[in-house]
C-alpha cells in the first residue's frame, strides 16, 4: 500500500525538510504541499491523502481551526508538526494520533508514518473523526488552563542553525518588526522569528511592555525619557541612548504611561 502524503507548513524549509524525506521512504508519495490552511484544504478535496502532516501554527487559519473541516468517508490521518511553545506534548498523548517536533529527525518521521499506515488500517473514517475531535478539545482545554494560569508567554522558542532555542520573555528588551518577521532583542542579542507584531503584543504582559509604533514594542523600564521633537512629534530614549520614533496612534498612549504624577494632576 502506497501511503499518499500531503505536507502542510507555512515555513519552505520544513516543507523541504519534509519533502526530502518522504523522496526517501518506500511505499511513499508526496500528493502535495501547502503553505496555509486554505490551501491546504483544497488539496485534501482534489487529492485525497492518506496522511497530513499539519503545522499547528500558521498565519491565517491554523492547524486547530483547519481540523474540524475534515470530513467524509476519506478523512486522512493527522500527524501534528510542531515546535515545543505552548503546545503541551501531554495534549497530544489523549488520543491515537501521532506528534513530531521541528526539526523532525528522519527516523522519527519513519516511525509516524508507519503508525499512520496501521491506523489507516485498523480503524474507519468516523473512528478517525472520534480522535481528531479529542485532541481538538484537549489542545483548547490545555490553551486555557495556560492563559487562566499565566495570561501571557513566558519564552519564545527561535530556530537558529537548525535548532530551536529559548528566549525567556524576561530577557526581552524591545522587539521590532522586519517585514514578515519579527526580531526580538535582548541585552546582547537578537534573534529572528516569524511572527506578526499583533500576536506578539497579545503574548506579551502589558504591565510589562508598551506598543510605541507599529513596528517597535518596548520592555517599559529601558524607557529613560520620552522627548518631544518638532511639531509635537515625540521619541522615546532608552537607557543605552538609543532613540526611537513614537508612533502618531500611539502618543497618547505613550504620554499617559510615562508621565510624570506632576503632569497626571495637572491634566487632570
């Protein structure tokens, strides 16, 4: 039985990581690669795999919210592709379906193939269904209790050189936006990560870092100063010196948190 394979990740390297490996698997087709969850979807109707290798976490629609449109007597087997962020690997154990994490070794991705063809197997489309939904909710389940527990990221894991690394929230001094990308910088280095600036100040404490621009978040207390330029523009001045363009949709906000309770009486 030729097991029939579609890989759907935003990231071009993983899907050519993927790629590679299933070229060098027997009894292995690649039907297909997508780089959304739009896409994808279109590709499961016009190809029918067998398997899906599904990236949790993907600009626009997601893995979680591209898993209860899968329908039908040709339901294929889900294998989750993951980073280990705020997915909690226990989620995944709660039903029969496998899990890999990036970067996916070849041996291990052999083993969730094999797995899959065994479940293609031995269980029908609606026992399938049954499973998916499991860890549907298991992942929400698990999502709240951590935002009920903590509200907001503690790290960001960044793949460098073929690894993921941590990067403790609290070593992040200001995080600024590159195109696609985001960068986050700490006292003696950056690293790049692709997100969007709108998630990134949702997974951030506010009491903790301000939004000055729509492409600069700032860790509050590396603020020194904020000066005010020609024609009211203003900039904040951070503890190394370095100065930063506030943002018009974002003075108020800025005024307001670094003003002093001299000038908060007056306004008032």
């Amino acid at each position: 039985m030729t097991l029939r394979v579609l890989i759907v990740d935003d990231e071009p390297w993983a899907r050519r990581r993927m790629a590679t490996m299933m070229a060098q698997l027997t009894d292995v087709e690649m039907v297909g690669a997508a780089a959304d969850g739009d896409t994808a979807l279109r590709l499961i109707e016009e190809q029918a795999p067998d398997v899906v290798l599904l990236d949790i976490k993907m600009p626009g629609r997601s893995g979680l919210e591209l898993l209860p449109m899968l329908r039908g007597p040709g339901v294929p087997i889900v294998i989750f592709v993951t980073a280990f962020n705020e997915y909690a690997v226990r989620a995944f154990e709660l039903a029969a379906v496998d899990y890999l994490l990036k970067p996916v070794p070849f041996e291990r991705m052999r083993e969730a193939l094999t797995r899959a063809r065994h479940a293609l197997r031995s269980r029908d489309a609606e026992t399938r269904l049954a499973e998916m939904s499991a860890v549907i909710a298991a992942l929400r389940s698990d999502a709240d209790t951590r935002m009920t527990e903590r509200g907001y990221d503690r790290d960001f894991w960044v793949l460098q050189h073929g690894e993921y690394v941590r990067v403790p929230v609290e070593r992040i001094e200001w995080v600024e936006a590159e195109r696609d990308y985001i960068r986050l910088h700490t006292g003696t280095a950056s690293y790049l990560v692709r997100d969007t600036m709108v998630r990134t100040e949702e997974r951030l404490d506010p009491t903790q870092f301000v939004r000055v621009h729509r492409s600069t978040i700032l860790r509050r207390t590396i603020v020194s100063a904020v000066r005010i330029g020609n024609y009211g523009a203003l900039k904040v001045v951070l503890l190394n010196g370095a100065e930063l363009p506030v943002g018009r949709s974002y003075a108020e906000r800025v005024r307001e948190l670094f003003a002093t309770p001299a000038r908060r009486e007056n306004a008032a």
